[in-house]
C-alpha cells in the first residue's frame, strides 16, 4: 500500500493481476503435485536403501551408481524431449513422460541383482528426461520475467514438499507394509509411490492447455492482456538477448549458469539421496524416525526458499539472490562431518544445506529464460540442466565409492559443499548485475542501460 500526504492509498488489482492469478491458480497447484511425485519417484531409493541394502547385499558403491545412471538417462534424453515440447505441446508430452517414468519407478520392486537396479534407474531417467526444464519453458509461455522467479521458486517448493511429504511417508510404508503379501517394506514402497504418477499423466493430458490462447478459463480480455505481456518482452529480447540457439552457445555466460547449475542439480540430488543415510548415521535407527526427522529441513527449506524467490522478484535482482543461499548451503555441507555423531546438530546441517540449495532455485532458474529466446529457449534451458545433470550423474557414484573404500561420507560432504561455493563464485564472477527495470525482464548477456 502506498502512502501519499493525504494518507495511505490502497493498492489497485489490474486486470493483468486477475488474470495472472488465475494462471497460477489454475497451473500451479497441479504442476506442483507432478513434480512432487517426480522427487519422490526419484529419490524414495535414499529411504530404500536402509533396508535393500542388506536384503540384496549391495555395497554403497552399487547404491550410487544405482542413483547417479538415473541421470544418465536423463542427460542423453533430455534436450530431444525438450525440443519435441515445443513442438507437440505440454500436454502429449507430460502425458508420455509421467506414464513411462511411473512404470519403471514401481518396476524397481522387482529387482534382485545390481544390473537390474542399474537398468531401471537408466529407464526412470530416460523416461522423465524433459520433465523439469519443460515445465521451465511451460512457465515462460505463460508469464512474463517479472512475475516469474516467485512463480519458479513456488513451483519448485514441490522438491521441499515432497521431502516433507516423502520422508514420513516412505518410512511409514517401509515400516507398516513390510511382509503384506510376502514383500519387503521397500518393493511396496516403489510400489504405492510409483503406480500414482501413470494416473497423474494420464489426467494432465486433459487438464493442461498447451498456451493462453487455448485456456477457456481466461476471458478473451485477460488472454489479450496476458498475450500482450509476452509478446512485448519477446520482441525487446530479441532486440538484445541471444535468441540463436548456436548464438548461445557460443556466450560465456551461458556456460557460467551451467556451473551453479551443476552444483544445485548435484547438491539437491546427495541430499535426497544421502539425507536418510546422514540422520540413521547420526544414531537414529527407526526408520520411521528417520522419516519424521527428514521432513524438518525440507520445511525451513521451503519457506526460505519463498523469502528468497520474493524479495528476488521485488528487487528485480537475481545473481545474488541465486549465489548467497548456494554458499550457505556449501557451508551447510562442510559442517557436516564435524557433527556427525550428533542427531541434533546434524539436523541443522542438514536444514542449513536444505535451505540454501532451495533458496537459490527460484532466481538460479530464471535466468537462462531471459538470456535465451525463440528457439534457444526449449533447448538451452535443457541443455543447461544436461550438462549441470552430468555432475549428478558421476557425483552419487562418486561419493558412494569413496564411502565404500573409506567407510564415511566425509570427503562426499566435502565434495557437495565445494561444488555449491565454486558455482555461486562462478556466478558472481562471470555474470554482472541481473537487476532488470520493471515491466520487461533485461536478463543477462545483455548491454547495461
């Protein structure tokens, strides 16, 4: 509310903010529940491990192979499934993603040997490759910059939420189905988280509008006031932004944001995929316990991580917004082995590296969509994710061969955390002030007003 000398003057909703909340009304809730499933699917083997581990004999070496090849069959797919979006529409696309990736995820209740796990976690990948940077690029045709890193940052809060979710919920599974019908606690928990995302797929294919133009739950003024809005930020970014997909790559910048991307894709990874792992090290053997305690970091972390995505957006500003939470989640890294034998300290480690790598994912993310435009856009924001997914492809089965040869993840936690501060020193370096003026999104790689 602003104030003036005759008193305070109440704030004015457009007809644009109607019109945008709708948008995220009607697109948030149900992005947001796909991607919570696709952290689950992903991720619910750090929680399956506890006890597959032991079932199967496997060593933490077979374990993070197992959780990095999942990203390299999402490094090789990716960018062609991101090209295909932009040319079928969201709908067709997240309806074939969800459906492959949701058989495979409750396919890994079948397995008895390490290939097994290796093949599936190939296929999983494979099969969601596409989904994260799809929905970036979705997004982009629906807002403009300006509003766009708290809607991020908001559709992104699924991977706090789903560790919130996730974490009690995979240990209740593990811990009360254990037996039913002759299976192990684990296989139903592939099971039961898997089986929802083939349904959810299936449901988005009619729930979804692939643009505002198809939306009839816009009326015809807010589509127009809506179309305007991108259009006008189009036509000024191709004015001064990379919008050549081989002009892109040809920009430094563009391989900066590959650095901090490789840091928070890796980062978020080892803490869905070691999080369980740190806590039961810590001295909590419940898996139940686990559970419940896992959840706490994920709910400072999402909460951080809108405090973040919002004074980003009313500031304008991006590159620290999206460097300083990295650094804090590198300390928060760093820390850990030092607390190790302490549950409680830990869990605040924990919670500090949580908070950080959330909170930089909402400003991080909008900056490839205001360097890259036309048709530099589907396929530079996937690219950006494949060559930042390669780091999450060798960094699990890093850590986990170190750990095995060793027997304690000190020197991967060493490994997180220096990952997360050279990529936000990367990207205060190599990448000016992001501060854009209001109305149009400058974006980066750019000429300064």
């Amino acid at each position: 509310m602003a104030v003036t000398a005759a008193g305070p003057v109440p704030h004015v909703v457009s007809d644009a903010d109607v019109a945008y909340r709708k948008i995220f009304l009607r697109l948030l809730p149900f992005l947001m529940f796909c991607y919570l499933l696709a952290f689950v699917d992903r991720s619910n083997i750090g929680f399956a491990k506890l006890h597959f581990m032991k079932d199967l004999g496997f060593s933490e070496a077979v374990y993070g192979f197992a959780a990095g090849v999942f990203y390299l069959g999402y490094i090789l797919c990716e960018v062609p499934s991101n090209l295909i979006l932009e040319r079928i529409g969201v709908r067709k696309t997240l309806m074939r993603i969800m459906v492959v990736w949701g058989l495979c995820a409750a396919a890994t209740a079948t397995i008895s040997a390490d290939w097994h796990l290796y093949v599936l976690r190939f296929l999983l990948g494979a099969g969601e490759a596409g989904f994260f940077p799809g929905m970036l690029f979705y997004l982009t045709l629906w807002t403009p910059a300006k509003r766009r890193a708290r809607l991020t940052a908001v559709f992104m809060a699924s991977i706090g939420v789903s560790g919130i979710i996730g974490g009690p919920l995979s240990g209740w599974i593990m811990t009360s189905m254990s037996g039913v019908h002759g299976l192990a606690g684990w296989q139903w928990l592939f099971i039961i988280e898997g089986l929802p995302t083939v349904a959810c797929g299936i449901v988005a294919f009619f729930y979804l509008q692939d643009s505002p133009r198809d939306a009839t739950w816009l009326s015809d003024r807010e589509k127009a006031l809506v179309l305007a809005d991108l259009e006008a930020e189009s036509a000024a970014q191709k004015e001064r932004s990379h919008h050549s997909f081989a002009a892109a790559l040809r920009a430094p910048k563009f391989y900066v944001l590959v650095g901090l991307a490789l840091g928070l894709l890796a980062g978020t990874g080892g803490i869905f995929f070691w999080l369980p792992t740190i806590i039961r090290n810590a001295g909590v053997k419940d898996v139940l316990t686990v559970g419940l305690l896992s959840a706490i970091p994920f709910i400072v972390g999402v909460a951080v991580q809108q405090i973040v995505a919002w004074h980003s957006d009313k500031t304008l500003e991006r590159r620290w917004h999206a460097a300083g939470p990295a650094l804090v989640a590198g300390l928060g890294w760093v820390v850990l082995p030092a607390v190790s034998n302490s549950p409680a300290l830990s869990l605040a480690a924990l919670t500090l590296t949580t908070a950080g790598t959330l909170g930089a994912m909402g400003p991080f993310w909008t900056l490839p969509s205001s360097f890259l435009t036309g048709p530099a856009r589907a396929g530079g924001i996937a690219l950006i994710t494949t060559l930042g997914g390669v780091g999450s492809f060798f960094s699990p089965w890093l850590v986990g061969w170190i750990t095995s040869h060793t027997g304690t993840l000190t020197a991967g936690q060493y490994y997180y955390g220096a990952l997360m501060v050279v990529g936000a020193i990367v990207l205060l370096l190599g990448i000016e002030d992001t501060r854009q003026p209001a109305g149009i999104g400058r974006g980066i790689g750019t000429s300064r007003p």
